[in-house]
C-alpha cells in the first residue's frame, strides 16, 4: 500500500545530497562510483532471422553531476554545497550527469533502448538510492540532441564544460592513438570526437534507508505529468 505525500517535490535531491555528503566525508572519492544499468541486444546467429532479444547490461560509471533548473552543477562542487543548493521548482526535471567513450557498447544501447537505471549504495550509511529514467547521448553533433526533455539547457555546453575539467590523462584515453608520450596541452583543449555526455532524466528514485529497522520497503518518488511526487511505500 502506498501512500501520496505532500513532500518538497525534489526532497529526494536533498536526501541524496545529505547521503553524498556524509560518505564523501569519510568514503571520499569513491561515493561518485555508481552502476548504470541498460538493455543491449542478444543475436542469435543461428537463426539470422529471428529477432534479437533483450538482455541487462550493467557497468560501474562515474557521477559527475546533475542538471537542474537549467543550471550545471559539478559532483564535487555540488556535494560541499549547501543541501538546498538545487532549489528547483515543482516542474523542474533533473539530469544526472556522466561521460562516456562514444566508442562504448553502452552509447549504441542507450540510443537503441534509451530507458536505463541508475544505483547507488553507501556503505556507510546503509543507503541504496535507484534512480530510473530515460537516458540521451550528447556527441560532437548537436543535431542529435533532442530538446524536448529540457529547452533551457545547451547540451553541448555542458559537454564542452565536462571535457574541460577532465584531466590530461583523461583526455588522453579519447584520442584516436594511444602513446605513452606526453600529449601538449594545447592538444588537448578541444573537445575530441569520442567524448560523450550522457545525461539521464529522474522519472522515479526509490530510496531504501537499511539503518532503520522499523522501516518498510523503501520511500518511492515518481514524474508525473512534469512533477515530482513523493510517496511511502509500505509493502
């Protein structure tokens, strides 16, 4: 049974802050390590002609932040920020945001399947956070960036925005060829062909806090007609 609930439509925002917060303070860097889960295809070589079937993919990803209000904000940045720092309104949707090799088998999934899941767990506060949504590629090619889910961002921007706050190490790994050899810095000031952001948008979170053993299923906030609205499980 489930209740609605008359919750700040974003209080889930401000709970996974507070969770981000806290294991960042004593987890550090490893708290942006979350998995990201897709739908690829399975061919059946023995029957060319039978329609391929649906099988999960799931890989360890990168958060690197989120998008809301139209505004960018940057993981580490946004994680020492005040909690109510993302202040969206009601209809507000919010992005999260990561990069990619465009390259990846997970860019050729998102585009054929674009309904993906992303999970957190923090360890050190018994919290599993399950975020599902529809997820966009943004590559070199605006042309391809859909603005239906959000007129008040430029995609590209944020892509550029991310590929400068990369490191050169990181940048290195999206170059056509690999060396060892140091690469110039003024190499590496335009965004190569290969990089790609891929944001996600929240249509549902689901929220299991384990450190209350009282509690029952899990605090479920969902999108619906453009609004975020909390409810309490109590399966």
């Amino acid at each position: 049974m489930s209740t609605m609930s008359t919750m700040s439509a974003h209080r889930w925002i401000d709970r996974l802050h507070a969770s981000l917060a806290s294991n960042f303070a004593v987890l550090g860097h490893p708290v942006k390590y979350v998995q990201l889960a897709t739908c690829g295809t399975i061919s059946t070589p023995a029957s060319p002609l039978q329609s391929p079937s649906w099988a999960p993919r799931v890989r360890t990803v990168v958060f690197r932040g989120l998008v809301a209000n139209g505004t960018a904000h940057f993981a580490d940045d946004w994680i020492k920020t005040s909690p109510h720092s993302v202040a969206a309104a009601q209809d507000e949707l919010v992005h999260l945001l990561f990069v990619t090799d465009l390259r990846t088998r997970k860019v050729t999934e998102i585009k054929d399947n674009p309904l993906v899941e992303v999970c957190w767990y923090f360890s050190h506060s018994r919290e599993q956070f399950r975020l599902s949504g529809v997820g966009v590629v943004v590559d070199g090619n605006a042309s391809t960036v859909s603005t239906a889910t959000s007129s008040k961002v430029n995609w590209q921007q944020v892509r550029e925005r991310m590929w400068a706050v990369q490191s050169p190490a990181a940048k290195q790994t999206y170059l056509d060829s690999k060396t060892s050899d140091a690469v110039p810095s003024s190499d590496l000031a335009k965004v190569s062909s290969h990089f790609g952001l891929v944001y996600v948008t929240v249509n549902h979170v689901d929220h299991l806090d384990l450190r209350n053993a009282e509690s029952q299923g899990s605090t479920v906030w969902a999108l619906r007609q453009g609004e975020y609205h909390a409810l309490r499980s109590t399966l």
